[in-house]
C-alpha cells in the first residue's frame, strides 16, 4: 500500500513547498533557497540607569562592524568577508565566508551621549545610557 500526500487546498502550501519538497531530493535546494536571513544573536537587557546589549559576533574584527544610535534606535551592521586557502600534497582547499547583516532595536529614553563599545572573545557589548527624567521633564510657563 503506498502512502499519497493529499492536499485539498493547494493555496495553502503553495508551489513553493511542492518545490521544497522535489528539491530535497536532488543538488539544487541549495542554490535555489539561500541562506540570506541570516542574523546573529541578540541580548537586551536594562536598568534605571541604561541599556545594555550584547551581540554574538564569533570571527568578526572591530572594522567589520558599524553601530549607530537615531532616534532612539541602535543599529548594529556587520559586513565581513574572509577567505582562506591552504595548499598540501595532494590536494587544495579554498574557503569563502561572507557575513552582512543589520539589527536595529528600539531603546526609549536612550541617551546618544556616553555610548560605548567593546569587541571581546566574539561578544559585541553595547552600553547606553538612559536619559535622566528630569531632563525628559520641561516646566512651561504661561504667559
């Protein structure tokens, strides 16, 4: 007895789940879905004080990464490229590995002033401070 996948409705999965499923069986699944929503690992946490937000980041130098606070959104972008090649009797190996992706959180209150960074052991730490409330409060005199 053979088992048959049936599928009443197929607007619910689709061509591209038909596809998915033909292309696990042959060479090309790996050209026709790329890994292109790759992101890295994110940690926020805070206090009264500030914000602090730590990043996985393994393999990937301080050049590669540009952060920047708008409008109380810290963006982290890393865009690193690294290729090897090693050559022994009998055979050759080249790699490529190309890393580009872009976070942005929401961080209310933040302070654009006293930002700082460090890249350590492949952990990226964000700290940024919080705004006082006294300065988010502005008395209004009526005239």
């Amino acid at each position: 007895m053979k088992n048959y996948m049936i599928c009443r409705n197929p607007s619910v999965y689709g061509d591209r789940f038909a596809n998915l499923w033909d292309d696990l069986f042959n060479d090309q699944i790996m050209t026709r879905y790329p890994m292109t929503n790759l992101n890295f690992a994110l940690d926020v946490s805070g206090d009264e004080n500030g914000y602090t937000i730590e990043a996985d980041l393994p393999g990937v130098n301080k050049d590669d990464v540009r952060i920047e606070l708008v409008n109380n959104q810290l963006t982290i972008s890393v865009d690193s490229k690294k290729e090897s090649k090693e050559e022994k009797a009998g055979y050759i190996r080249k790699e490529r590995r190309e890393i580009a992706s872009k976070r942005t959180i929401l961080l209310p209150d933040s302070d654009g002033e006293g930002v700082e960074a460090r890249l350590a052991d492949g952990v990226l730490t964000v700290s940024v401070p919080k705004v006082k409330k006294e300065e988010l409060t502005k008395k209004i005199e009526i005239q």
